[in-house]
C-alpha cells in the first residue's frame, strides 16, 4: 500500500494576475487531503472519496477530479491494465473552491503512487507530475497550487510563460498571524473564471496593463511586509489586492459581503483568494480576539469560517 498526502493552500497576493506571469505569494494550510493507493487483481481503477466537502463540491468536481487521477496514472507510467488501482481520499481539508483542493488531491495521489510503486521520485518531480493532475481543472493552470501543496510553508510563486521551470521561493516571515477562512458556499469553476479573464484582458489590454502594474508593485510591497512580520501593510495591500480582483470581475456578491463582514469586525484586510465568484474569503486579524470576533460575526450571518495562521 503507499500513502500521500498534499497540503492545502490560500493565496494570499495574486491568483489571476500569476497566470499571467506576475508574482504570487501563497501559504500552505496545516490541513492536508490523504491519499492510500492499493494495487488490487483487476485493471482500471476505483476511488472512494472520504473527504469533508461543501456540498454539491464533489459532484460539481467530479469529471475534473476523474480525469486528473487519470492524468496522473498517465504520467506516472503505471500501467492499469494488468492491475487495479484502489485510490481511498481522506483528510482533515475541507473540499471546497479556493483551499487548493484538487490540487492537494492530485499530490497526495502523487505521493501515494510514488510509495506504493517505490519510484523515488524527488518533490521537484513530485510538483510535476501534480501539475499533470492540475491541468484537468483548466488548460493553463498557473503552478502555484500544487507547488504550494507539495512543499508547504509561505510560497512567493512566478510562472515561466516560456515553459521553463517556475521561481519558487519559500519566504521566511519569522512573524505568524491569525487568518480567519470563510466559505461563501458557492463551487466556482476555474476553466470558466479564468477564460473569462483572458477574454477581458483581450477585449482591454489597455486597462489590464495598467492594473498589472498596479498589481505588480502591490506584490512587491506584499513581499517585503511578510518578511518584516508587518501585519498593518499586509492588511492594507490585502485590501488593495481585492479591489483590483473586483475591477477583473472575479469576485462575487457573497465575496465582497464577507470581506465587508470581516472589516466591519476589525480585520486588518481581507480579499476573497483562488478562483473567485464564489469559494473563499480570508480575513487578518491582529490577535487571537479579533480573529474570533470575526469569526464569530460571519458565522452569525450563516457562512462557515475557519481560524489558521500564516507565516
Ligand atoms: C486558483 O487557485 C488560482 C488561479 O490563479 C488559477 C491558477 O493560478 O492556475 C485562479
């Protein structure tokens, strides 16, 4: 039997604007999805899948997540048609848009296959073959995903649009602070969201230069925040970030609800993080109180949220 497992992530600066190369910088959760592979008699493969989801997440998912596990037997080289694959997923990441799930599930596969066949693959590999995986959820999957679940930590991500390899820098901010996670409830999907920011970004190259500047130096000044552990600027840069997600269309009513919640209730900056119009919400706090105070308050109002720390 092998056994994996791949963190979930937030993104904290930047999805969208790192499909098109600009930086991104991502915190893996302590949360993870566990994969168990068990070579049985038989040909194909069969999954059961035990993890806790929003609901209607799976069912949405669901021909994503088939044909990312088959994406990932495909480029892994296992041949299933002499041996039966049995794939039990498991966990304590709840499934839900935004936390990074499939990619979480496609590398806790990885490593799973990766024991079970004892490939030794390296975590460099390990990222690659997790980024096949990805790939079936939409065509031009950034990579900050799965490398953010294969290697844990706090992530500044750059793509290469040449195809080489990606800048992967694990950033050391020496200060960890309190993120409250809050479900709008809603399953985006990404191929969806992410055309229909290329078709805007095509039909106004003029706007989408001007907020990938802005983008740009936001990003740079987010970076140098977490390495000084300054929570006041990250707050602010939060809040600049989501109003330029709102300007490329990607957030939802409920989105901008929440990050209203979360201000209201003393939060030093929220944004809505992942793919957006729906998915999920992260608030900062400045302490442990606040951090429960806003908790508290989105609960009241119906949605879930969830208490982590970054850094
Ligand atoms: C999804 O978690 C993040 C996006 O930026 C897509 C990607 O990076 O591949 C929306």
């Amino acid at each position: 039997m092998g056994y994996g497992k791949g963190y979930g992530k937030t993104i904290l600066f930047g999805e969208h604007f790192v499909v098109y190369g600009l930086p991104a910088i991502a915190s893996a959760l302590s949360s993870s999805t566990t994969a168990e592979v068990q070579v049985v008699d038989g040909k194909g493969w069969e999954v059961i899948d035990q993890r806790p989801a929003t609901p209607g997440y799976k069912e949405k998912k669901y021909d994503e997540a088939m044909q990312s596990i088959k994406n990932v037997i495909k480029h892994m080289n296992i041949d299933v048609g002499c041996q039966k694959l049995e794939i039990t997923f498991s966990g304590d990441l709840f499934a839900a848009s935004g936390v990074g799930a499939s990619a979480a599930q496609a590398t806790s596969l990885v490593r799973a296959i990766n024991e079970s066949f004892t490939l030794m693959l390296d975590d460099e590999k390990i990222n690659e073959a997790a980024y096949e995986g990805e790939k079936a959820y939409h065509g031009t999957p950034s990579g900050i995903d799965n490398t953010a679940s294969t290697y844990g930590g706090l992530i500044w991500f750059v793509k290469n649009l040449n195809g080489g390899k990606n800048t992967m820098e694990i950033l050391d901010s020496g200060k960890r602070m309190p993120l409250v996670i809050a479900n709008t409830g809603i399953t985006a999907s990404t191929v969806e969201v992410v055309g229909d920011v290329r078709k805007l970004k095509e039909a106004n190259p003029v706007i989408f230069e001007k907020f990938f500047n802005e983008y740009y130096n936001l990003a740079i000044n987010a970076k140098v925040a977490l390495l000084e552990g300054d929570p006041i600027n990250i707050g602010k840069l939060m809040n600049q970030n989501h109003k330029l997600l709102q300007e490329i269309t990607v957030s939802g009513e409920i989105n901008d609800k929440l990050v209203e919640i979360a201000l209201d209730n003393g939060a030093l900056g929220a944004k809505m993080t992942g793919t957006g119009r729906g998915g999920l919400v992260i608030a900062l706090a400045e302490n442990d109180e606040v951090q429960k105070n806003i908790t508290n308050a989105i609960e009241m109002k119906g949605y879930d949220a969830w208490k982590t720390m970054i850094g």
